[in-house]
C-alpha cells in the first residue's frame, strides 16, 4: 500500500460516477533516490553559506550516478506495469519516474482499487476509492504514483486583477480612470472620504523602471546576463512572445525582448489523456504573459524559457518541472500557480520535493508564490499554507503593497491583504476596513516540519501554530515582492474585446507578480555575483535583519480605484471603491522582523544583490 495516495476529498459522500474502464489515463510511478538522506545532506551542504560545499553544484550527470534509482529498480518497475497490461513510456534523464498509460480498468486491477469521479471545489475529478497497492517487492523503491487521481487539477495562477475569481485574459479587461502614474500623484476630492480621509487613486500599473528603481536594481549594469530563468505554466499563449515583446517596445524601449533571449519548450497534449476537467486555458495564457513581462522587466539582459505543460494535470505539470531540473535548462524556475491548501494526496508530496532536492543539487533556485488567499481562513474555512509554496527546499514569495513615489524610489511597503468597500449611495459598504477580498498567502504547514534555516528567525509562535504538542512547523512565505492589484504592474497581452481580438494593457497583481519579480532580481544578483546563488533559504535566512534586506512592516493606508462594471468601457457604468491595505482581520499579520505575510523582507537594492 502506498501511504496517504487516496485524496481526503474523496469519499462516498462525495462520489458522482464511477470512471469508464474503457477510458485511458496516463500516470507515473516515481522513484525513490539511492540515498535519500545523502541527497538531502548534499543539497544542504552546497546551499548553506556556514558549509566549505557552499556553491560546489553537482551537475545533472553527477546526480544521476549518486542519487538516482539503479537500472535494476528501474526494469523492476517496468516489468510489473507491462505485465499489467500497460504501455511504458521513455524514461526521464534523471530516471525520476517510470511512466504508463493504460485504461481505467487495467489500472485499478494494478493497483488494486476503484478508479471514480469525486465532486470537489465545484469540479468533478478522478480518484480512487482507497489506498493505491504495489506488490510488496517494489514498496520500498516507489516513492509514490500521480496522475491516478487528478488532485493538483486543483492547482490554479496565482493572479488577480481584483478578486479571487477574476482571470484574464480570455474576455478583455481594462482600468478605468481615474489613475496615478506612480503614488500618491492624484487624490480623489470628489467622492465622500473613507475613514475621514480622501484617498490616492490607485496607480495606473508601475512600470518596468519603477519597478527596477524601487528595488535598488537599476544602478548595477548586469541586468540578468547570463542567467536563464524559467518559467513554468499549463499551456501556451500562441502570442506570448509578441505580447511581451510589445510591451517592452511600448514600456521600456531601451530594453527589448529580443528573439534570441526568449525560447519556449511546449509539451504536446497526450492524445490518450482525458481532456482536462474545467481547466481554464485562457487563465493560464495570462499567467504565462505576466510572468514573462515581469521578469523581463527586472532582468531585461536575462534570458528567458517558457515551459508550458501540455494542460493543467499533475503529472503534466510534473514533466515541466522536472524536465527544466534533469537537464539543467534554466538557473531560476518561477512558478506562479499552487492549491488551496495543503489537502494534496502524499505521491505529489514526495514527488515534488524531490524533484526541488535535485534542483538544489545543480544550484537551480525554485521559486513559488505564496497564494493569494491570505490564511485560506475564507476559502477553507480554516487557516493553511498553500502547497507547493510550503514545500521546505522551495523559496515560497509572500506579497507586499508598493508605493513607488514621483522619483521612482519606494515611500513604504507594506503587506499585501485587501479590504474592499464598495461606494454605494454616497456611503461606503462596508465602512472601513472593508470586507476581506485578496491576499498574500502564509501560515504553518500541517505537512513539513521546521526546516533548520527557519530556527531561531521565524518566532516559535508562528511555526507551532496548527500543530501538535511541541511540533514545529515550516512557516511560508520566505521572501516578498510587489503583488497588491491596487499597487501593481501594468501588462500588455492578446485579450477578446467586443470588437475584436488584439494587443491592449492593464494593471494586475497577485503573488503571480511577486514571484517573476523576485526571481528577476536573483537573475541579476547572479550575473553581478557571476556565480549562481540556487536555493537562497540558508542564505536568505541568514540575512534576516540586516540592511539587505527591507523590513516590511504594517502602514495604514487606502487607495481609491475606479472600475468598469462591464471590465471593458463605461457603457454599463463604473464602480467605486476604497482598498484597504494590510486588511488587519486575519490570522496573519505583517510585523517587524519575520512574519506570515512577507517573510524576512524583500529585496533591498544593491545590499541585497551583493548577498553572498
């Protein structure tokens, strides 16, 4: 039996259907390392500034020959599912997984369980009944099976123009007026005051050098050279490139997108696959467009590779993921998508942490964004971390709101939690400080324990919370970015309108921002170190407090943004609004020193960059 491989959502409670044994799924059994505690040491070991190993990377051949299942276990493996009945696929170079493809019911006599569709989050996916089952002769060598069950179909961008629910770019959207250039520039004296007091109207969408400025990273001429950043999504934008290409003509002229800095590697879909079960392409083509526009705007000298999944599956997502690690394709992988949650079945667990062990290795930094739910307390009804931010050899990217002044400096930072309140009749519903509508995600997994990085920084208040007894707890995000819609970037992208298809620009937020924008800037730390910085965690956390880093704490503040009620034109009327920053009424709140909201900080100019 493979320990914690049935989804809790799936219950009898909850069943619709059983699965058509005649329908075809793919899956893959994942391999345990040789030596999965000398893999775990030496990943320590080579990312930890206090070890003589530090930055002494293995390369993808060095990884194989150490820490990857022998061929035996690998042949055993294949044996078994080919005997079963189902087709084996090609073998990854890092021999992570074996994968096979089969139907429903060839699948469930291996694995000895019921294959059914479970409702969900208002979706209908697969699972089985219970507990996957191996022969015994196998147990100790698979560290787990995805793509049985369609868990991480919960996996969704992190990014929003306002609410949760809102993701470009399928039907176009557009800001209304008015709006700022930068912060603070004009204030609203026209509708009533919000908590006694007139507020700015929300910035229009900063652009790429006031984001360089902000961030202390326009002064140091190495603008990412000679560091690949990757970038993994579902999907493929068929206009990412000219997008973003456009945008840096329009925004940042001195710094295009060249042809030559941007390559992509798209998974063709799996004709044997079911068609994935509601997953929103056009989310993603938003998500992919964002991410590369950010990056480019930080690092513009950086090169950039976009890996798109062939849909939104977990063992699709999977083969992104690892295919970027076993060939070292890339120095920085942003990820701007996560479930709600941690409820994820353990196969994706161990899988995903130990595809991030082996980017560690090879010095490849893993980041994720931290979630844009805040504490998931409105989501869940319960307070949780986001999985895959939560994973503890990841560098999960918490949120911040971002005032840029007139000179393209930063005013204040502060935590990024909206509350929103609607103007409604000459009055504010609800009156400040609003009704909690987005957030930055944080709080303490249930499933990693305290990592060694994290001890004597993250208060132990924070890392016992949802635990038992003494237990300690991995505490997210590590580090924040820019990513409150109210204080965020403009992006350029190919949206529906009512007259057509074509090229427009509007602001947009999320921890999907604040991710590329961190990874940008560890794109140029590694081109002025001329060396690679991998997984930061030690380091980063080693650095906590000193001026390298900018300590974001609570400020008051609100802005007023104006919106059109249709997202497009002011035909059907605009809504008003007041944004409350850092909303206080949640289980996470942004503090001096460590917190739940932003981490240690965020980056603080060329202190930051000069990091070891």
């Amino acid at each position: 039996m493979i320990p914690l491989s049935h989804p809790l959502w799936a219950t009898p409670q909850t069943k619709v259907a059983d699965t058509d044994p005649a329908s075809k799924l793919t899956f893959r059994v994942y391999l345990a390392m040789r030596d999965q505690q000398g893999a775990e040491a030496a990943a320590r070991a080579v990312s930890d500034p206090a070890s003589a190993d530090y930055q002494k990377y293995l390369t993808p051949d060095q990884v194989r020959e150490r820490f990857a299942a022998d061929d035996g276990t690998v042949s055993q493996v294949r044996n078994w599912l080919s005997g079963s009945g189902l087709t084996v696929g090609d073998l990854p170079a890092n021999k992570a997984y074996v994968e096979a493809t089969g139907t429903a019911g060839q699948v469930s006599k291996a694995f000895g369980v019921q294959l059914a569709k479970y409702r969900v989050d208002n979706r209908v996916l697969r699972a089985a009944d219970k507990e996957l089952s191996l022969p015994s002769a196998l147990a100790k060598n698979v560290l787990g099976v995805i793509g049985v069950d369609q868990a991480t179909q919960l996996l969704k961008p992190n990014n929003t123009k306002g609410t949760p629910s809102d993701v470009p770019p399928g039907p176009g959207f557009r800001n209304a007026g008015p709006c700022s250039d930068y912060y603070g520039q004009k204030i609203d004296t026209t509708d009533p005051a919000y908590g006694g007091e007139h507020l700015p109207y929300a910035p229009c969408g900063y652009k790429p050098a006031q984001l360089r400025s902000a961030y202390g990273v326009d002064r140091v001429g190495a603008a990412g050279a000679g560091t690949t950043v990757a970038i993994v999504d579902a999907f493929a934008s068929p206009t990412l490139y000219s997008d973003a290409s456009e945008y840096a003509r329009r925004n940042d002229p001195a710094h295009p997108l060249t042809q030559s800095q941007f390559s992509e590697q798209v998974f063709p879909a799996n004709p044997v696959l079911e068609p994935p079960n509601q997953c929103d392409a056009a989310g993603w083509y938003g998500e992919q467009t964002l991410d590369v526009e950010a990056v480019h705007a930080l690092a513009p000298a950086a090169d950039i590779l976009y890996v798109g999944s062939s849909d939104c599956q977990d063992a699709s997502l999977d083969t992104a993921l690892n295919w970027i690690v076993a060939g070292h394709k890339a120095d920085i992988i942003s990820n701007s998508y996560g479930d709600s949650g941690e409820n994820v079945p353990a196969s994706s667990i161990v899988s995903f942490s130990q595809i991030t062990i082996q980017a560690a290795l090879e010095g490849i930094g893993v980041y994720f964004s931290s979630g844009d739910s805040g504490d998931n307390a409105a989501v869940l009804g319960h307070p949780a971390a986001d999985f895959p931010a939560s994973g503890p050899w990841s560098t999960a990217v918490g949120g911040t709101s971002l005032a840029v002044g007139p000179d393209g400096k930063r005013m204040f930072e502060t935590g990024w939690e909206t509350g929103k309140s609607v103007l409604t009749n000459g009055a504010y519903n609800p009156g400040p400080p609003g009704a909690f509508q987005a957030g930055a995600g944080g709080g303490t997994s249930v499933i990693f324990k305290e990592p060694y990085y994290q001890k004597n920084v993250v208060p132990d208040a924070l890392a016992k919370q949802n635990q038992k007894g003494n237990t300690k707890g991995r505490v997210v995000p590590d580090v924040s970015a820019v990513a409150d819609p109210n204080t965020g970037f403009l992006v350029g992208q190919t949206q529906t309108f009512p007259d057509g298809a074509y090229y427009d620009q509007y602001r947009i937020g999320g921890t999907s921002l604040a991710s590329p924008v961190f990874a940008g800037i560890m794109a140029v730390a590694d081109s002025l170190a001329h060396h690679h910085h991998g997984f930061i965690n030690p380091s980063l956390y080693a650095s906590a407090g000193s001026a390298s880093l900018y300590d974001v704490t609570h400020v008051e503040g609100a802005v007023e943004r104006v919106d059109y009620a249709n997202q497009v034109d002011a035909s059907k009327g605009l809504i008003v609004s007041a944004r409350k920053l850092d909303y206080p009424n949640l289980t996470i709140h942004t503090t001096p020193g460590y917190d739940n909201v932003t981490g240690v900080g965020s980056p603080n100019g060329l202190a930051f960059l000069l990091r070891p």
